[in-house]
C-alpha cells in the first residue's frame, strides 16, 4: 500500500471537515489526514481550530467544553481563546503569567456552501467556486456528513467515471444507460474546474422523479464532470426543460484508508421539490458507490502502469497524474 497523506502539498489545501450546523455549543473532534483536530464555536459565531490536545497533560480538548467564549480542557480546566492563547489556568490564579508553550496552535478555517473547511497548513489556492452558489434562481442543499472506509483517492478516481454507471447504479439510474463511452475531450470547464462534457440517457425510476421534475421513464441529460485538485469533483446536470442540478462532491482524506464524504446540491426548481425529496436519489447513487468502493481494497496506485486504462478513463488518468504529481509520486 501506498500512503499519500503524509505528503506536505496536502497540507496547503482546503478541506470540508463538518457541516456549519455541526458546530454549535459544544466542541467537534475532526481527523484530517491522520491528525485529530477541534472545532469550537464563539458566540458571535466565530470558528477556532486546534490540534486536538491540551498542551498541559494532552487531554482531547474536544470532549471539554465552551464556557464564555473560552474552549475548556475537562483534565484541568485550562482555557483558550478562539485564537488559540490560553486566557485561563485556574490552579495558578488570576494575573500568573502563562507559559508560552500552552498557546494552541490554530489552523485556518472558514465556512462556504453550508460547510466547514479546515486546511492545516497554509492553503496555495481558495475554496474553488461554484458560480449557482451566487445565483438567486439556484437553491443550495446540503446533505449530511458521512464516513467512508474507502481511500480518498479510489472516491475521486470514481466520481470522474461514466463507464460503471451501467454497472454499479443499476438500481437508481443505470439501466438506461449505453454502456458504450463516446470520445472524451478534457478541457477547461471554467476557471476552477478541469473536466469533460457528454450527454447521457438516464433511467427514471419512481424514486427519481421528484430529482427531475419528470414522469418520463429516460430522461435526457447535458452534463459535465470535472475535479479541483486535490479531492474535489463537481458534476452539472442540465435537463431538456431547463432544470439544473448541480452536485458538488466533496472527499475529505481522514486517514490513507478512510474518508469523509458530503455532496452538496444547487438546484434552480423554484423550491417546488422539497429538499429531502431533492437529495434522495443522489443519496441512494452514493450508496451504491459506497457498497462497491469499500469492496476494494488499499489506495489507488499513482503509477503509469500500476492499473490497466481505457479510453474511457481519460478523466481518471489525467486526474492520477496531476495528483501524483502534486504529491511528488515519481513515475506516474
């Protein structure tokens, strides 16, 4: 098996680790590429982020508390400021000087689409833009967090590949579709994403109805599929009615084996579908993915000749590259 988090270009990248509404009174425990961390709130809403460890006696500083702004570590009651200073060490009073090593010190984090992001380093590029997130015809749907026992990179290299929805979907919208992949042509789709458009005849079952806005039994899609570097794919969806539906997914390294996974949907249907109704369907794809991931074993190898490749996995290719490239995997 080959590790991939210990590399250092992945710490200079953003990272969605929570939803906002996960992070309320109480501190969070996140892992991000093999590191635990602390997500804690103020009340004026500001985020601070920390390695998860009392710099005292390394209680997990995420099982304590916030009590007046102030996270609280439950070994001995040591306080830190959303900054990370620590303002409080009851056993030594009031105006006793701090030790400077008992500061935390705090990673960068910012909140975008309903999520938090976290970059434990110092991040080279922003959050990449989706431009509906702006556009007041387009609601944006949030759809929980979960954990994959998948390595991050096979969740990438998946995303980007039309050829097994034949295969793996069978049961939300793959029956329709031809298991003959037309020529793929990457380029830029827009200033952040780097991909390919197609067209498709999808299956419409019952349970993807409310998703489409339609009875019929295929359904037409204009799409496209492209990813951001390191782990983020996006995928549009446009129907022969005007309705769009924009998937943002988003895969979270917590360790080489093990991922976070969230998608996010913009859709421009009026509100007319309710949201739940909305994220189904996708939710029932993602599991069908998950159930075949997690039957593969290991990271995905990064070399030019570690995997056998077709035409049809142009995207994947290309995206391994990149990734390889980015990490310092010679070879690939």
């Amino acid at each position: 098996m080959t590790g991939f988090i210990g590399s250092d270009a992945l710490r200079d990248v953003w990272y969605p680790v929570v939803e906002t509404g996960d992070v309320a009174d109480d501190p969070v425990a996140v892992r991000l590429l093999g590191e635990d961390h602390v997500l804690w709130r103020t009340s004026d809403g500001r985020l601070g982020a920390a390695p998860d460890r009392c710099p005292h006696r390394e209680s997990p500083l995420s099982i304590g508390s916030v009590v007046e702004d102030t996270l609280t570590c439950p070994y001995h009651g040591w306080g830190f400021s959303v900054d990370g200073r620590c303002v409080t060490v009851p056993s030594s009073g009031t105006g006793a000087a701090v030790p400077p090593a008992a500061h935390l010190p705090c990673m960068k984090v910012q909140e975008r689409y309903g999520l938090v992001w976290m970059s434990p380093g110092n991040p080279t590029v922003d959050i990449p833009g989706i431009g509906q997130d702006d556009d007041p015809a387009f609601r944006r749907i949030n759809s929980g967090m979960q954990t994959w026992a998948v390595s991050t990179p096979r969740m990438v290299d998946n995303f980007l590949d039309i050829s097994h929805f034949p295969w793996v979907h069978t049961g939300t919208f793959g029956r329709a579709q031809d298991t003959l992949v037309p020529k793929i042509e990457l380029t830029e789709l827009d200033d952040d994403w780097f991909g390919y458009a197609y067209e498709v005849d999808a299956g419409n079952p019952a349970a993807a109805k409310a998703t489409t806005g339609t009875d019929a039994e295929v359904v037409h899609r204009h799409m496209s599929t492209g990813f951001h570097l390191p782990f983020l794919t996006r995928s549009t969806i446009r129907y022969e009615d005007g309705l769009e539906h924009i998937l943002l997914l988003c895969s979270t390294p917590i360790d080489d084996l093990t991922s976070l996974f969230t998608f996010v949907i913009w859709r421009n249907d009026d509100h007319r579908t309710d949201p739940e109704e909305a994220i189904a369907f996708d939710r029932a794809i993602g599991a069908e993915d998950k159930r075949m991931l997690e039957r593969v074993p290991g990271t995905l190898p990064l070399g030019r000749t570690d995997l056998v490749s077709v035409q049809s996995d142009k995207p994947s290719v290309e995206w391994r590259r990149r990734f390889a490239e980015m990490i310092g995997v010679t070879g690939a």
